[in-house]
C-alpha cells in the first residue's frame, strides 16, 4: 500500500487555537478525543496551560497548506463512542 503513495515536500503552516481563558496556552485534543456529533462535528479540546476543555469544529493544531486546512488523520478515523451513529459503520 504504502509504496504506492507518492511523497513530495511542502512548505505548510501550522495553526494552533490559542486559549482566550488564560492566553497561555493552547487547545489540543483531549487524550479520549470525544466528539459532538453535531453539524459540523466538534472534537473536544483542551488548554495545554489551565486545562480549560473546548469543542471546536476542527482538531488542533492544524496544517493550511494552499489556503487549505488538514486534520490530523486519526481523529476523523476513530469513532471514539460507539453507541453515536458513526459515517464508517456501513452495517447497521
Ligand atoms: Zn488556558
């Protein structure tokens, strides 16, 4: 599999959530990674500094690359509690 993905260096930004609690820290994802299932979905985040926990509508920090934002790949692979609808359960 791997083989077949092609490589190539880039230049990206990385954009971290600054915490407007404590303006210390920054919002990463908590380690259980709980999502909303609201629309648009909203991972849950906490302040790296005063541990203030956030939903937000993207998992920090991002990448813009080309005006454009990538999410770290395995929060969207994961559903984190299973008794919520999930977008990869096609057996219902
Ligand atoms: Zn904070």
């Amino acid at each position: 599999m791997s083989e077949l993905i092609s490589r190539k260096e880039i230049t990206a930004i990385l954009k971290d959530m600054k915490c407007h609690k404590c303006k210390q820290g920054v919002f990463h994802p908590t380690v259980e990674l709980s999502v909303e299932n609201t629309n648009p979905k909203q991972w849950q985040h906490r302040c790296t500094s005063c541990k203030y926990e956030v939903y937000l509508t993207k998992v920090y920090p991002l990448i813009e690359y080309k005006e454009k934002d990538f999410m770290f790949a395995d929060s969207l692979r994961f559903e984190r509690n299973p008794n919520e609808v999930s977008l990869h359960s096609t057996k219902t």
